[in-house]
C-alpha cells in the first residue's frame, strides 16, 4: 500500500522541519521529489542528505513570494520530469503584532504569501494534473484557521481563506482524479519551536491542554499524514482540513 514508484512530489519549504520530512517519507515510498526552499545551498543541502540515504530527489529553489521566479522553476520541472503528480504546499511565513499596531504592508505580505501565492502554484500545476486524470494536491493549514490566537491576525486570516480553497478546489477538481486536502498542525517539535518546548511553563500547559500523552507532536506525525493523501489509496477522502494536533482542536480539556 502507498506505493508512490513513479510519481513526482513537489514538497515547498522542504529543507529542514515538516517539509523535509514530508519530502523523505514520500521518497521512502517510491516518490521521486523535488526539494524547494529560498536558498539554493540549502536546498541542495537538503537533497544531498536524501540521495545518501539512497532516495531520489532533486533541488528545486525559489521564493514563493516572487511568483515570475517561481512558475519559471515549476515549468521547468515539470517539462524535466514530465509534470507533477503531487504537491505539498508547505512553505509559509509569518510576522506577529498586536491588531491594532498590525501594518498593513505586513498584512498584505503574510495574505500573499500564504494565501495568493499558494493558489498561483497550484494552479500551475493542476492543469497537467488534470490532463493526467490523477493529482494530489496538499496544502498546510492551521490550526489558527479554526481556532483564534493572539497576534496573528494576517496569517489566521490566510490560512482559513486557505481552509476554504481546499473545499472550492475540491469541487472543481476532484471529478477530474485530483483530490485537494489541507493538513492543520498542532503544536510540533521542531527547529522551529526549539526555544518554545524549552519553555517548561508552556510544555506543561500543552500537556495539560492536549489529550494525547506528551503534548507535543514531530514532523514525522505530519509526514505521515502526507503520504496518505499522496497515495492512490486516499482517493475517497477530499476537500478535507485534517488536525494533526493531538486533539487540541477537539477538546475543551
């Protein structure tokens, strides 16, 4: 089961944390994936660390934010490696301040990116999806689009835009073999978070606030999830926002 041999993976924002474990456990499965990230030195980094573990992979850099730049890169992969079968949307950025002193070019930066861009790139590559029969398209949510949080008001706003684009997509595109499904991380161990799951206080809220033991997720939690909605076994399951949170979406604990 989830044999992806032959298929193409484009994982964005891949060169450490959720995306890079996403990218290896779809090469682990038969994928051969395409590692993107702003710099091209990381990204080959990234790629090199696959192949010594015997994976195909391939680097793949651009910003998502410069959208000339990024189709340029995506056409070019895809005339190379003959289209792209699925697709892990998994870069972002984010900025944080108070609603009231939050600036508008900032917002406007964070809607973009997580939002405009994200459609621009699926877009892309939907239409040989589509030509194929077969696509998987995979966004990452937030679990900010389902439950407010202080002093992110651009990136919740994206993200639940993002929420809704899964449903539309989903509509439009699943009659035509391409599944659309966004993931909604919780709270993960990451390089990310390193000075967040340092911060004894907020580890023990965490546990206390997520049924699952320990609180804390990994990368590998979500990695999983992608591998599934990649596979041809996920055919049924679309136009979904999946909390890999532990149940802290769910609870009231």
């Amino acid at each position: 089961m989830f044999d992806l041999s032959g298929k193409v993976a484009l994982i964005t924002g891949s060169t450490r944390g959720i995306g890079y474990k996403a990218a290896q456990a779809l090469a682990r499965q038969g994928a051969t994936v395409l590692l993107n990230g702003r710099q091209r030195s990381s990204v080959e980094s990234a790629v090199q660390a696959l192949r010594d573990q015997g994976l195909r992979a391939s680097p793949l850099a651009f910003d998502i934010e410069n959208v000339d730049n990024m189709h340029a890169a995506v056409e070019a992969a895809m005339q190379q490696h003959g289209g792209i079968d699925i697709l892990f949307a998994n870069a972002a950025i984010q900025h944080r301040a108070p609603l009231l002193s939050y600036p508008q070019q900032a917002f406007e930066r964070i809607v973009f990116a997580n939002l405009t861009s994200q459609w621009m790139l699926g877009q892309q590559v939907a239409s040989n999806m589509v030509t194929q029969g077969f696509g998987r398209i995979i966004f990452t949510g937030s679990v900010t689009g389902v439950l407010g949080r202080p002093e992110v008001t651009a990136y919740t706003a994206a993200k639940s835009a993002l929420h809704g684009l899964v449903r539309q997509w989903a509509s439009e595109l699943s009659p035509q073999g391409v599944t659309v499904n966004a993931i909604a991380p919780g709270y993960l161990q990451t390089q990310l978070t390193e000075a967040l799951s340092e911060d004894e206080a907020f580890t023990h809220w965490l546990e206390r606030r997520v049924p699952t033991p320990g609180g804390w997720g990994k990368a590998e939690d979500i990695a999983s999830t992608v591998v599934y909605l990649a596979a041809r076994e996920s055919r049924f399951v679309t136009g979904q926002v999946i909390a890999v949170d532990g149940g802290l979406s769910t609870t009231m604990t």
